[in-house]
C-alpha cells in the first residue's frame, strides 16, 4: 500500500496545462502499481470512493440556517449558501472537483495497467470486476462533477454548450479542456453502459460496485436528461433482481437515528460529509408531510425552540447517505411511466413505495389521478422521500429545463435563486482555473 500511495501526489497535475508546473520530473523511485491486489487497493479508498461530492446538497433549499449560524459558518459554505457572485470556493485547494478527479486518475491507473495483464483462469473473476468498478467510478464520477458544474443536458443545447474536463488516461501532460455537453454525457454513459459487462449482477457487500448498481446510476442519468424510456427500462431492470422496502410501519420513529444503515433498500452505499449540526428543514417542506406520513416522525425531530432538524440519513447515524436505493428507483420507474403515458403502471409502482410509507387508511388516493396531477404527486413523494440525498440540486436543474420555473428561496437572509439562473452551475475552484485556464462558468 506504501507503494501504491506514491503515485498520489502525480494526480494532483491532472487539471493543469501550465509549462512551469508540468516542467517537475517523476522523483525517482516512484512506483505503479502492477498486480490485482495493487490495483484493488486503488478502488478501495472508502475515504474517496464512497464519498459523494457535497456543494450541490449545500446550495439546495430544503434547509436554512439562524443569522448567527450563517455568520459561524466557514466562508465558502455561506458562499454556496447564499448562491453568492463571487468564487465560492475561496483560496481551498482541496475540494470536491479536485478529490473526484483524483479519483479518476485512479480509475484510469486501474484501466490501464489491467489492459496489460493477461489474467489466468482463477484471476478473470477479480479482473473482471476490477475492469467493471474503475468503469462504473469513473462515469459516476464525471457525473457527479458535471450535475454541479454544467448545464442539465438537453437535446434542444447545441453541441458547443460546455461540459466538464474528461480525464480518461494517466498522461498528466495532456491539457485539460471542457468537452462540450453532449460528450459529457455520452462517455459517462459509455462507460456506465460498459461496466456492466464485467461487473457481478450484485456484489458481495453494499460498499462495492455491481451490474444492479450500475443499472440504478444509469436509470439516475437518463432521468436527468430527460431520457424517460432509457431511464424506466434500467429502473425495470434493477427492480427485476432487487424489490426491497422497507415497512416504515415497523420502525420506530423515537429513535435518535430510525433508519438502520445498509439496509434492504440499499443498491450502493455512498455519503456527503456535510454537518447537520444547526441545520434545520424547511418549514414548507415539514408541512408537505401530511396527516398519516410515516416520514415526518422518522426524518425529522424538533429541538426545543420547535426548529426541525433531520434524522433520517440510510447511514444511520448524522451523515448523508447519497446512494443507490430501491425507493429512488421505485420513485424513477413511477416518474418515467407516467411521463410516456403509462399512467396504470406509474400508479403500480408510486403504491408500492407509498403504502410503506403511510398508515393503513391514510395512503393517499392516486387511483383517479389524470397523467399532470400524478406527475405532480410523483415529484412531491420523490422530495419528500429523497431529502438529503443529494439529488435535489439535479433535480430542479433537469426539471426547470422543463420549464417547471422552480425558484429557490432561503427563509433567512432573503438570498433567492431564479429558474435557470447560471449559478445553478457552481463556479469552477479558482485555484483549478489558475493551473489550468479552463473556461469559468459565468455568474
């Protein structure tokens, strides 16, 4: 392992182009790593590989922060929290783009020594796998970086609209550019698509890669562009192998954390590290619990000055789970039904989430519901169900495309974000512009 992290400190070129800065010879000594078990240890960073990238969850509006909690926050929380003009990130050099990429290089590190090794009988399981997890991290990675960082993808966009950097070898003398947004997609999905092929149809623990988490990512993408069909039929495929719901009906509620982690619903365990502490939900959202919703006594308690705070993380304890699931999937599968006129089968798949999620006499009547109101009624479930999960800042970017207008409000402060404003694209750190000159997204 000492090795392996030797190669550490060259991930840190992959973002630039600058002459001066690639002009630093590999110090002697360095070593790559070049059997499987090396190569697995590179997948293996649970600090890294199960770590969701956190500044879209902090810029959405679901929860808002006291005046003087505003005021402790570190500067580039309360940039993001405001959807500030100027660069967000400060002077930090070490923040979710540089840590993803890091990874990537990984990914590609792992692609590239494995296409140089001839597996034996015995082997061709673990390099199969191998292949499929570098695959499946680096397209989910490249996603998670372009749903902060870029336009949502439409197909009415020119081909020009900017992307995100595509890193998909080790040269670290190779200039970073932005592809444009249509290459983004098609190579993550290229490579999603890909992993498939080599990944077990399920893995032998929630913290690794498999077929069915790489169904569930796709399903997640298509979903974002607006790609209903594509989308429902990796939802339908996923819920071929894995059902699983949990019966909210049979837990307890008064729990401090009610939800146990790595759960039956779980497809691929992931987290935010983002603190919860002082954060409470917003109001409107604790009113969108109705009479009868499990949910509200299992995600949230109130401390005594009757503000919310959330409790509800799959992680089972303060930290954000930002996963795969079954309820995302279950949610999705209604969502594209319903969109390409399946209103039955969106209803069979809405009911079967929703009935563990309600008393018995209180599950709300959907049954009479034309195709717009059970849209409407699908995307109330998936905010309330999906709260901080990490999929909301995607969701209003893909659903504004749609002309959906959401505006976005903090209840304190007075900050209001419109539809389709450029800063639902987070600034670019400006220490990765100053290596590389890669274009800034504008404010």
């Amino acid at each position: 392992m000492k090795n392996i992290i030797n190669i550490i400190w060259l991930t840190l070129l992959i973002t630039t182009s600058c002459k001066d800065f690639l002009d630093e010879k590999p110090r002697k000594g360095l070593v790559i790593p070049e059997d499987l078990d090396q190569l697995s240890s590179l997948l293996l960073k649970e600090t890294e590989s199960l770590q969701d990238p956190m500044w879209g969850e902090i810029s959405t509006d679901d929860y808002y922060l006291s005046e003087e909690d505003f005021a402790a926050k570190e500067e580039n929380f309360r940039n993001a929290y405001s959807w500030a003009e100027n660069n967000v990130f400060g002077k930090e050099t070490v923040n979710d783009w540089l840590l993803h990429y890091r990874f990537i290089y990984y990914c590609n590190t792992v692609i590239e020594k494995l296409k140089e090794i001839t597996p034996t009988n015995s082997e061709k399981a673990k390099w199969d796998r191998l292949m499929g997890e570098a695959l499946f991290y680096r397209g989910k990675f490249h996603y998670d970086i372009a749903i902060i960082w870029a336009n949502a993808y439409s197909n009415t966009k020119e081909n020009i609209t900017l992307g995100i950097p595509l890193r998909l070898n080790t040269n670290f003398n190779e200039i970073s550019f932005r592809s444009s947004l249509n290459d983004t997609y098609s190579q993550i999905l290229s490579d999603l698509e890909m992993s498939k092929q080599y990944l077990p149809e399920t893995s032998f623990h929630v913290t690794r890669p498999s077929k069915l988490a790489s169904r569930a990512m796709l399903s997640r993408i298509y979903l974002s562009m607006g790609n209903y069909e594509k989308s429902l039929a990796e939802a339908l495929a996923c819920l071929k192998v894995k059902s699983d719901i949990i019966d909210f009906n049979k837990i307890n509620g008064g729990l401090a954390y009610p939800i146990p982690a790595f759960n039956n619903e779980i497809i691929l365990h992931s987290y935010m590290l983002i603190s919860l502490r002082n954060i409470y939900v917003n109001k409107d959202i604790i009113a969108s619990f109705k009479d009868g919703d499990l949910r509200k006594s299992i995600f949230f308690s109130s401390d005594v000055s009757l503000k919310t705070n959330f409790k509800g993380s799959y992680y089972g304890r303060a930290t954000l789970f930002s996963g795969l699931a079954v309820n995302e999937v279950y949610l999705t599968a209604a969502e594209c039904s319903a969109r390409i006129g399946n209103e039955d089968e969106a209803k069979y798949f809405l009911k079967k989430l929703i009935e563990n999620r309600y008393k018995e006499g209180t599950i709300p009547a959907i049954e009479k519901m034309d195709k717009k109101e059970l849209i409407l009624f699908i995307l109330s479930e998936r905010r309330k169900e999906l709260i901080f999960r990490g999929t909301r800042w995607g969701d209003v970017k893909r659903l504004n495309n749609e002309n959906y207008a959401i505006t976005m409000k903090r209840e304190v402060g007075n900050f209001i974000l419109p539809p389709n404003s450029p800063k639902f694209n987070l600034p670019i750190p400006q220490s990765i512009i100053d290596l590389s000159g890669i274009s800034q997204n504008p404010r």
